[in-house]
C-alpha cells in the first residue's frame, strides 16, 4: 500500500505528489522526496537517461525551465545528451526560490539507496526516455520492488511490467474528455484490468457552488470509484491546478481514494477533515 500519514490503526490513505513535491518546491530532487515522504506522501520521480546512460531524476526535455548555471544556448539541450557528471552538476533548485539554491539532479540510484530499508517510502516512476531494464536491474538491486509504482496512460505496459516486475505496484492515468474516458475504460474493462493497482483520472474543478462542479462528471466518477472498489484497485484523481481544499473533501464524498496534486499540504489537510468529520 502506498505510503500514509496517518496512523498505523487506520486505513491508508494514498496522495502522490506531482513531479516530487508539488508546486512550491523544487521537481525531481532528493531534498523535495524526502520532505514529501516527512508529511506521508508518496512523490513521482520522472526518469530520463544521460548520455552514459545513467537514469537521472528530471522532468523537461530540455534544461531551458529549471536549470540556473547553464548559458542560454546550453539551455536548448537534454540531459540526454550530457554525461552525467555535467546533468549531476546542474542547479534546479533556485527556480522555486533562493532558500532551495544548490539543489541538484539525484540519480535514481541515490533515491532507491534512501528507500532502503525504509519501506514505508514509495515512489511513483514515470518513464520518460529511461531503459526499463536496466530500471529493473536497479529495482533488484536496492530490493525496493513493493516500494516503487510504475506509471503509465498504457494499459500494454503495465501488463508487461506487472509480469516482468511481479509484487510492484502500478498506476494507469488518464486524461481527457469524458468520452474519451469512457472508450479508454471500455477497452481497460475488456482486459479485466489486468495489472492495474491504481487508476488515476484527470479531473477539471468548475465552481463548487454548483451541483456538478467536475470534469469528468460527477455521475461518471462515482461509477468509476463504484467499479474499481469492487476490483480492489485504489482510485486516484489529479484536480489540475487544483488548491482548494473543499473541493478535495468533495471529491472524497464521491469515493475517491488517493489523490495526485501539486498541492500536497493542502490534500493531507482535506484528508484530515474528512476523516474528521
């Protein structure tokens, strides 16, 4: 299960912390993981492999957004094709403010080296251009295979990942209208969601004095939280730019069991009122 913040008495609750730690602090650092497993959630690590060949923790395609001490022309180019003591050394910390300067990139391997022996800090994978074996290779080596969640809008890969990974978590997240949603959970039922351990849908908040303030609906969204109940697969929801916490304790009324944000002080504080009530 997912790492929780609250007790051990009760139900786990799962919040997945986009890019590592939200939006107010820095992506894809150690620092922001461990401050994310500090309050009980769980960050995503996005994968990209240098020019070696070492799987790195960074986002962007290229260093343009994050990056303080490259030029301008370096910028335009990816960590793909850096070696990795030039990607270890760039600065991506500053961009979220002067207190967070000095950060760095982590390689994976330092992050599965902190997880270590702690089993209780999970971590969301999303592959952007890393290998998966050698991503496996790292998974056994640092045994952290029931701590790491392999992230995914393709169904495909997460039945081949959850045969070649067997005991590791996974995530299936989608996005889109909710006609779209509808084809894309036809053909995951199809398969008897094969795999899946998560499921995560994208979610636009409208105005919460209204009686339908989300996209998708919320009719559709009980009947998926519904389903994926009866099929034991946690129901996860991303409200896009999302940081008012009624709106998260709204959506708890209609099922929802984890959450993914860029707000996750906020969604612990939702979670708590809940449950409080």
């Amino acid at each position: 299960m997912a790492a929780s913040f609250v007790s051990a008495e009760e139900k786990p609750f799962h919040i997945q912390a986009h890019r590592g730690a939200g939006i107010a602090m820095p992506e894809n650092t150690l620092e922001a993981f461990e401050y994310t497993w500090s309050i009980g959630v769980t960050p995503e690590a996005d994968l990209r492999t240098t020019a070696e060949g070492e799987i790195v923790c960074f986002h962007d395609a290229n260093l343009n957004r994050v990056v303080s001490n490259v030029s301008d022309a370096e910028k335009k180019t990816s960590v793909e094709k850096l070696p990795t003591d030039q990607v270890l050394a760039l600065e991506v910390g500053s961009f979220r403010g002067q207190q967070y300067q000095g950060q760095k990139v982590p390689t994976l391997e330092s992050v599965f080296a902190a997880m270590q022996g702690h089993p209780e800090r999970l971590l969301y994978l999303d592959i952007k251009t890393a290998d998966q074996g050698q991503l496996v290779k790292l998974i056994d080596k640092y045994g952290v295979t029931s701590q790491v969640i392999y992230t995914t809008t393709h169904h495909n890969l997460i039945q081949e990942w959850a045969k070649r990974v067997p005991g590791s978590l996974t995530l299936l997240w989608n996005g889109g209208s909710e006609e779209k949603l509808r084809q894309k959970m036809a053909e995951v039922r199809a398969a008897d969601f094969e795999g899946i351990t998560h499921l995560q849908i994208h979610v636009r908040v409208g105005d919460l004095a209204s009686d339908d303030p989300f996209t998708p609906s919320t009719k559709f969204l009980k009947q998926i939280g519904a389903e994926l109940k009866e099929k034991g697969i946690v129901f996860q929801v991303l409200p896009w730019e999302c940081q008012d916490q009624k709106a998260y304790v709204r959506l708890l009324d209609l099922g929802v069991e984890s959450f993914a944000t860029d707000y996750p002080e906020v969604t612990v504080e939702a979670v708590k009122e809940f449950r409080t009530r």
